[in-house]
C-alpha cells in the first residue's frame, strides 16, 4: 500500500481530510465528493484515514495517497459495465479505480457509481455482513 500524504486522525472531519490536499489530488477528491453526495444519500465519515461513505453499510471510498487517488466501492466488481476501469480486489466484492495526475473521471459516472452501489446496499444489505459465513 502507498503511503497515505497526511495522518488523519481518527475524529478528522471529512472537511478536514480535504483541506489537508494539495494541488491535483485534492481537485481530484473535491470533484469525486462533490458528485458522490449529488448522486446518492450517504453518510460521509473519515475512518481507516480516508473518506467513506456509508448507506446501510460501507459503500464507497475516497483515498487521497502520494501519486494517486483511490475511487473504491465495496461492490465495484458489480459496478464494472459502469465503469470498465474499476479494478477487482480485496475483502467482498471490491474494485477501485485508480486515478493519477492527468486522469479523469467524469461527476455523471461518478454519480452514477455511487447511486448504483448504493442501491446494492439497499437491496442486498451491509456488504460486509453478506460476505461473512452464516
């Protein structure tokens, strides 16, 4: 994993985390924030040091890191005909987009990504509760 650019700590607001940017990433994560919360009704917290947004359940995530921003959902691998560039891996259903200095992610998709992910959440619950054995 890349080294986060600043510590948040635990309490840090999400305002906070934003203003600590600088220059192409803190462009790239005002512009990711701003069409997330037009696009869907989440709950936007800092935890694990970055931006998560949460709807019955993890959603999404924003993280700012040295060379790139990481635009990851907890069912991204469900969201790829959306967004071809998402990336399988990790815990659940994950995949993430990585974005660096130059790349774009047009607000429409990023709205579009966050309101279909969150009605995931809505239809098949707290995906790290459906992922864990009964």
């Amino acid at each position: 994993m890349k080294k986060a650019t600043h510590a948040a700590h635990p309490d840090t607001s999400p305002d906070a985390y934003v203003s600590a940017l600088r220059g192409w990433r803190r462009d790239c994560v005002e512009t990711l924030r701003a069409a997330v919360k037009s696009g869907a009704t989440l709950d936007e917290v800092v935890k694990w040091g970055h931006l998560v947004y949460l709807a019955r359940g993890p959603v999404l995530l924003i993280r700012a890191e040295e060379e790139r921003v990481l635009f990851g959902f907890w069912r991204g691998q469900r969201l790829r005909l959306i967004e071809p560039r998402l990336v399988p891996g990790g815990k659940f259903e994950m995949a993430t987009l990585e974005i660096t200095k130059g790349m774009t992610v047009e607000p429409f998709t990023a709205r579009r990504l966050a309101a279909k992910a969150v009605a995931l959440n809505k239809t098949l619950g707290d995906p790290t509760k459906a992922a864990k054995p009964t």
